[in-house]
C-alpha cells in the first residue's frame, strides 16, 4: 500500500450556493483543474474528491461538492449526496459568492456545522468585485474570514493556512487502533487466516492498519495463521495480547490460554472509531429479537463477496441459530446511510476500515437517536461465541 487510505486522511469539504466560486477554489487548493469550473450553476453535480498533501499537516481528502440552490429534481438528489459528504466532513469550507450574499442562508448554514460539530472557514469570493464600502463592511463584519478575488489565487495560501490550524486542533481525536491498549514495547500476535476469502497476495487494510500503527508506537507484533497458533504461543515467554480476526474467535479462544488478553481487529476498529461500548449494548441486544424482526447489515465499501461472505452468509446463520427466531436481512453497502433505518430491529455494521471516524460516529448517532441497537462483526460474533467480555476487557483496563 503506497497511499495513506482515504479513511485516514482528514476530510476538508467545500460547501455553498451554486457557482459561488467552490470549484475554482477546489482547483487552487489543490493545483491542479481537476474539478469543472463554469460560470453556469450546478456544474458540480456528484462530488469530487482528491487525495493531497497539505503542508506541513500531512495527508487530507478535499471535496468538492453540488451546490446549495438548486431546487430542480435532479438539485434535490445532488443536495442528498452533498448532506451525505457533511456527515464525514472534518474541516468545513464555507464558499461565499460576496456579490450576493445573504446573510440568513449564511445563518442557516452556519447552524448546519455547528450541529455537526464541524469546525468551519468562511471564505468571500469575487471580492474583487464588489465597491470599496461593500469590501470593507464585509471585511469588518467578518474578521475571521478569507477574502479571494474573482480572477487570481490571491487568499489560497491564508486558506490553507487556516485549514492546517483547525486540523491540528482536532489530530489528537483519531485514536490510534492500538498505541493507547497495550504499552510500548508489548508484544501482540495477530492471528490473519490465509483461506479462499483471503485476497491474493496481500493483507486486508485493518492488518496493514494495525501493523502499521504498532510500528508507530513501538509495540512488537507478530503475525502468524491460526494453525501455527499454539506453536508460537509455546515459543514466546510473553505475550501481552492476541488479536484475531473475528471469524476465528471460537477457535482462537480456544488455543490462547485465559490469562492472555484476547480481542479481534474489528473491535479494535469499532474503538478507534466509534464507541465500543454502544457496539458492545448493541450486541447484547441480539437476545432481545424477536421472529420476523429485520436486520441491516451494513457494510462501508463493496468487496469481493465469496459463498462464505462474514456479512452476508456467516453472521446471519449464526444469528438465526443463536436466537432461534426468524429473522429477515438486508443487506446495505455504502457510504451513506438508508433512509428507512426505523425499519430495522437491529443494525450489524463491518469494521468501516475505509469509513473516517465522523462517518461511522453519524451513524452510531443515528441508531441511538431512534433507540436502534448497533453493533459491529466482531464484537457481536464475540458475543455470539460466548466470549465478549474476555475480548473486551483490554478497552477497560487500561
Ligand atoms: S466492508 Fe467494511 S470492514 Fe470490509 S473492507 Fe469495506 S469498510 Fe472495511
């Protein structure tokens, strides 16, 4: 893997009415033309986004998205897409065309970051346009905003400036996926099982995720299949934590002796980034279900699904024979989330290892504010297996 994945880069989204100038801004962020600038309305339709390096912060994804305004049908669908791009929006950039604006849609917009906690830069575009009185009334009124011409990058490098500062005040809100679990210099087996749902050649992103983020924190890790488990367990004097791959739970709890921490990479995930102790209520709540309820299992991208498919096929069999009920799937991949979510009992996510933090937290919030229980994979196999609170009690010892 040579990129820092999309899911780990911050996301900097720009917002505001059609053709207020947000494409070109997108392209002087990024140097390049690489979203469509027109002076006709709505020609961003999806949106459009690119991986960068912002100096010296480091990598972030800005998007590009449709307009607000656009009343058509087709406006309405693009306005979809573009809420959607809020829900995983980390830094919001706020496009004012300064020839026209309107300072209660600026209100209303302001009230939509700030209900998402989305930290926000205003920026006037086209100042260059306006009267001097204008120009300075703006400028006095909104001290804390940046003010771009019509027809040059004056006001770019202040843009990415203040991006980079909001960013820096939120690093420390991605956690890592282990450095805060175990200790320097502990030493943790992963448990990777090479069968025919593995990809050829290479590890999955949670793995290289989580070898990555030992190596960062000075923490030992050794991987190894399940079938030279015991093997190694047997050659090593100490190991401080055996991460599994949650489809081989039983087995693995089976072979790690109990006085070895035990958890899987998908719980890990859902700490990282969400809230492993809604995930873990949820789980529980697969005692609560009763025949005909529905269950969504939802997954955050499309991967290749074989017979043996954890979301589709595993999960739901277990489910069935653990409750004994009848229950009814769905099955939802994506980055957004349905809109008919009352319509489930339960939700049952993956470990949105390509999901930011903020996207999957949008949906947790979601679940809790209709009393929906979420869980993930792992930590509702965990419990399905018997063996969630030896697999959580790493996440609340230390
Ligand atoms: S389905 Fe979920 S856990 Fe699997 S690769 Fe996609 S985002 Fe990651």
């Amino acid at each position: 893997m040579q990129k820092t994945p999309m899911a780990l880069r911050k996301h900097v989204s720009i917002f505001g009415k059609v053709n207020a100038g947000k494409s070109s801004l997108f392209n002087a962020i990024i140097g390049q033309k690489a979203a469509i600038v027109s002076e006709k309305p709505g020609t961003t339709t999806d949106p459009v986004t690119k991986a960068m390096e912002l100096v010296p912060f480091g990598p972030i994804v800005l998007v590009d998205t449709a307009g607000f305004g656009d009343l058509s049908e087709v406006g309405k669908e693009r306005m979809e897409k573009t809420q959607g791009i809020l829900n995983r929006t980390d830094i919001a950039l706020y496009v004012i065309d300064s020839n026209s604006f309107d300072p209660i849609q600026y209100k209303d917009t302001i009230v939509l970051f700030k209900e998402r906690s989305i930290p926000y830069i205003v920026v006037f575009t086209k100042m260059d346009l306006l009267s001097k009185a204008q120009k300075n009334w703006l400028q006095e009124t909104y001290p804390d905003a940046v003010f771009t011409d019509h027809r040059n990058d004056a006001g770019i490098s202040q843009i990415k400036e203040k991006i980079g500062q909001e960013l820096e005040k939120i690093k420390g809100e991605e956690d890592s996926l282990i450095g805060n679990v175990v200790a320097q210099n502990s030493l943790v087996i992963l448990v990777v099982p090479i069968d025919s749902g593995a990809p050829k050649g290479r590890l999955i992103l949670p793995q290289v995720q989580l070898i990555r983020d030992c190596l960062d924190h000075g923490i030992r890790c050794l991987v190894t299949r399940e079938d030279e488990l015991s093997q190694t367990l047997k050659e090593i004097e100490k190991v401080d934590l055996v991460v599994t791959d949650s489809q081989l739970f039983k087995l693995v709890s089976e072979v790690v002796p109990e006085a070895i921490p035990l958890t899987s990479f998908s719980m890990l995930l859902a700490r990282q980034k969400g809230d492993i102790h809604q995930f873990i209520d949820g789980a529980k709540m697969v005692d609560q279900l009763k025949d005909h309820d529905r269950i969504l299992m939802a997954e955050g991208c499309t991967h290749n699904a074989t017979h043996e498919d954890i979301g589709k096929v595993k999960i739901p069999t277990v489910m069935k024979k653990y409750t004994g009920k009848q229950l009814h799937f769905d099955f939802y991949t994506g980055y957004d989330f349905p809109h008919n979510i009352d319509e489930y009992q339960m939700v049952v996510h993956c470990g949105g290892c390509m999901l930011n933090k903020k996207a999957v937290i949008h949906r947790l919030s979601i679940c809790q504010d209709k009393n929906i229980p979420m869980t993930n994979y792992g930590v509702l196999l965990a419990y399905l297996n018997g063996i969630l609170p030896r697999c959580s009690d790493i996440f609340t010892k230390r």
